[in-house]
C-alpha cells in the first residue's frame, strides 16, 4: 500500500472563560487511546492524528511538525495547514497563543499577502480579515 502524503489532525480546545460563564457545553470529545472524536452525542470520526483539550504546544510540534521540518531540511516539500471556524484556535495552534510580528525577517522567509492598510486578497483572509502567508524558500548565499 502507497503512503499517503496528506495527514490530518484535530486539535480540541477546552473552552473559554467566557463560554463557561455562558453555560456552553463541549460538543467535542476524544475518545482516550484512540484517534477519533465524537461530535454531539454520536457521530464519530477518525484522523491520523488527534489532540485532546489538554494537549501542549510541544505535543503537538513534536507530532506534527517537527517530521515536517527534518524533511524540508532534506529537500522536501511541506505545508501546514491550519482550518476552522472564527474563534477554533488555529492561530493558539500555529502561533503558540502569541503571534510576535517583527520587522526583520530570517533568510528564506518570506510574508506574502499584506495586512491592515494594504490591498487584501478576498479569497484568503484571516479572522480579522486580513491575509497572511508565509512562504520558507531555499535560498542560496549567492543570492543574498
């Protein structure tokens, strides 16, 4: 059986002071030693990899990035993709709860896109409607 490139991981976030102080109920729930969650009272589904609202940053890294990152060192391709609804975690997720923008940025990055003030690409936006990319490029010392 061929490998599959693409893996998919659900990261569940424990809720908000706000929506405890609310009453909201969890609608998400992972089933312990397994890698599938229940959504509502029933419906089941399975990932390759799944998150509890008690997982860390570095559980997560270690799982599911850090691979990624060794084979970009090799030569490959990688992509991260984070996706959910406004308010999910995606930035906690990627950013690690506090995204710090800099004017300076490392050799082979690059930001695509622009923010607050520039011209905006509708069809990628983020939860504050503005657009952010990151693109990691080889680069040689050649070319600096």
């Amino acid at each position: 059986m061929e490998e599959i490139p693409i893996k998919v991981a659900v990261r569940i976030r424990p809720l908000l002071c706000k929506e405890v102080l609310h009453n909201h109920q969890v609608c998400v729930r992972d089933i312990p030693n397994t890698q599938q969650i229940i959504i509502g009272r029933d419906r089941v589904f399975t990932f390759d990899f799944v998150f509890g609202k008690n997982s860390t940053q570095d559980e997560v890294y270690n799982t599911c990035i850090k691979p990624l990152v060794l084979s970009l060192i090799e030569g490959y391709n990688a992509t991260v993709f984070a996706y959910g609804q406004t308010g999910s975690g995606k930035t906690y997720t990627i950013g690690g709860g506090h995204v710090v923008c800099s004017g300076r940025r490392p050799s082979g990055v690059h930001a695509e896109g622009s923010g607050a003030g520039g011209a905006k690409d509708p069809s990628a936006a983020n939860d504050a409607g503005e657009q952010r990319a990151c693109r990691v490029s080889e680069r040689s010392p050649e070319s600096e």
